[in-house]
C-alpha cells in the first residue's frame, strides 16, 4: 500500500503493444476456453462453492488481520557489516550441469558471523539425498556451519515437498538430515524432530541486525490461508535488504511493513514475487499450477502484465539499489521488465552465483 509520498524516480513501461482487434478477440475466446477447461478440472473432486465461501470469509479475514497490525518501530536492532546470498535452489542455475535447478527456493545467507538456510526447496520427486543436499555439497555448504533455519511459508516448494506439506513438517531432504536441534523460525506451526521450531507471530530480532518482520496472511483459493514472513536484514551505512521467499502478501505489503518497522532506506529486495504472467515453472496434468494456485486471486483470474509494472512502478519509487527477483514463481517475461526496469542494480539470481550486499 502506498504512502502517498511525492516519487523521487519515475519508471515507465518501456514498451506498448499493438493491440489487432480480431487477433485479440479470438485470443481472448481461446484462452476463456482453456480456463473454464482448467477450472473444470481442479473443481472435478472438491465442492466448488465450500471453496468459494472459505475464499472469501479468508480474504476479510486477511484484510482484517492487517488493519489490525500496526507495530511500532523496531527501534536499534544492530546491524550487520557483511551480507551475502547464495541461492542453493531456485529454477535457474549458473551451471545446470554441476548445480540443479527446481521450481522451489533455498538460499544461504550469511550476515557477519550469523548463518541462515532460508527454506528448504522442492524435492519434487522425494529423493534422498534431495537436490538441495547435492547443491550444497557441491558448493562446499555444510549444516555444522548454519546457525538457523527460516522458513517463509509453508507451501510444499518451501519446506521440501508434497509429502511434507501434507503431514506438516519441514525437512531438506526424503532421509534424515541431523539439524543439530537448530532453531527452525516457522510463520505457522509445522515439525522436524532434528531442529527446534519456533513460531514467529510478529516481528521478532532474530540476531543482530536480522529481523523477521512477522507473517502476513494472504487468502489462496485452493491453497488456503497462508501466512508468510519475510526477512529484513540492516547493512550497516546502506539500508535495509528484504530476502522474501514468494511474495504472495504482495510486494506492497511486505513493503509497508517493512516502513512501518524501519526508518533506515530500502537497500534490496531479493527473492521470489510470484510474476507468472506468460507462463508457469510448474505445469500439473496440463494445468499452469503457478498461474492459478498461488496468486489470492479467483480461479479464472491472472496476473497480468500491467500487475507488474505496477509493482515494479511501487518498488521504483523506493530506489532499491539491488533487485534480484527469484524465477521460481516469476515467468521469463516478468524477469525482463525486472531487469529492464532497474538496469545495472539489477542480478539475475541463480543457484551457485553469490549475491554480495
């Protein structure tokens, strides 16, 4: 949500499409035709009007709980001096041949002398060792050296799989993983019995200058209520770095939290937005699983691309001097406006290439 504040910078869409009037229409008839297949198929077992009565008592539900959640300033949380991000999983990967890449999120974060795997990826297919475990003994990263684990929300790309998210639990990979009884900071209660959970209800200093700034909830049709948190980190003399796992609270969201918390700038925004305008990472039975599951709108709507030169527009105004958005929920088209929008303060995040604050 904007403050109304006058803009320092101005973004503009650098492209306009040419619009062909029978082109659009038969388009447009083509793809009502593909959604109503779409939606005829995930509604086949489940009560469609029990989903669309908990959608929208979730969405009030939602809107209620943020109105509600007006913190005060964190005040002095320290500060860090050093921060890097390492993303361990995401679909892309500087080197497919050495370094897997999947439609999930794990990134290593290290700020000064603290720690964190922030999420546990996918592990679509259950294995063990999972490839977020082959990614981090290929690039050196061992469990004795994390302090902590952050999980963002507990969708099944985030806590290790479908399995997972059905029996509530978190794990990096199919096999036991000794987690050395590590703090695991959770939006919402889920289990491992080799860590420790610890349920974050609001924001909370997690170590010097490490902050997470407490869940946002976001109704999802299919998917449910879904509370997410974000980390923000504070780089001593920059600002303040936001790493965010899928971003379904919205970029606004997350931001006006964010200045609600903190006074210091906003120095980065790293992780996923969920953009999957053209196209998604996770097709299942024919189904464009990311356009439909993930974005807090009813079934038949999508993200569009105005959606996001909107945000992009938002997040301009804010002048991030590091953008580095997640292509596991965000399409190839939505990267482009990233990276053509911020220019050089923009990096493509891939799997093994370290982001260095």
């Amino acid at each position: 949500m904007d403050d109304g504040r006058p803009a320092v910078v101005v973004y503009r869409p650098s492209s306009i499409v040419a619009h062909h009037p029978g082109r659009d229409s038969m388009k447009s008839a083509q793809s009502q035709v593909r959604r109503a297949a779409e939606l005829a198929l995930l509604t086949a077992a489940i009560p469609p009007l029990a989903l669309s009565a908990r959608f929208v008592q979730g969405r009030k539900r939602a809107e209620a709980v943020w109105e509600a959640s007006r913190f005060p300033k964190m005040g002095d949380v320290g500060a860090v001096k050093n921060l890097t991000i390492l993303p361990l999983i995401d679909w892309y990967s500087v080197d497919p041949d050495v370094l897997e890449g999947e439609s999930g999120v794990s990134y290593l974060i290290r700020a000064d002398d603290t720690t964190i795997l922030f999420d546990l990826g996918l592990n679509k297919n259950q294995e063990h060792p999972s490839p977020l475990l082959r990614n981090m003994e290929r690039l050196g990263v061992n469990f004795n050296e994390i302090d902590m684990i952050f999980i963002s929300h507990a969708h099944l790309d985030h806590i290790g799989g479908m399995e997972n998210a059905r029996e509530g639990l978190f794990a990096p990979s199919a096999g036991y993983v000794d987690l050395h009884q590590m703090p695991a900071y959770l939006p919402t209660p889920l289990v491992n019995p080799a860590a420790t959970p610890i349920v974050i209800e609001e924001p909370t200093v997690l170590a010097p200058g490490i902050v997470s700034m407490g869940p946002i909830p976001r109704q999802l049709f299919f998917l449910g209520w879904t509370p997410e948190q974000s980390l923000a980190i504070h780089v001593e003399g920059k600002g303040v770095v936001l790493i965010i796992g899928c971003g379904h609270p919205t970029i606004q969201k997350i931001i006006a939290r964010k200045e609600m918390l903190f006074d210091e700038p906003l120095y980065g925004v790293i992780g996923g937005l969920h953009y999957p305008v053209t196209g998604s990472r996770s097709v299942r039975h024919g189904i464009p699983a990311q356009q439909i599951f993930g974005t807090g709108l009813w079934p038949w709507q999508r993200i569009t691309k105005a959606d996001v030169h909107r945000a992009i527009a938002f997040l301009y105004r804010r002048d991030p001097k590091i953008v580095a958005l997640s292509p596991h929920d965000s399409c190839d088209w939505s990267l482009a406006a990233f990276r053509t929008a911020f220019g050089q303060r923009y990096q493509d995040l891939l799997v093994g290439r370290e982001i260095t604050i």
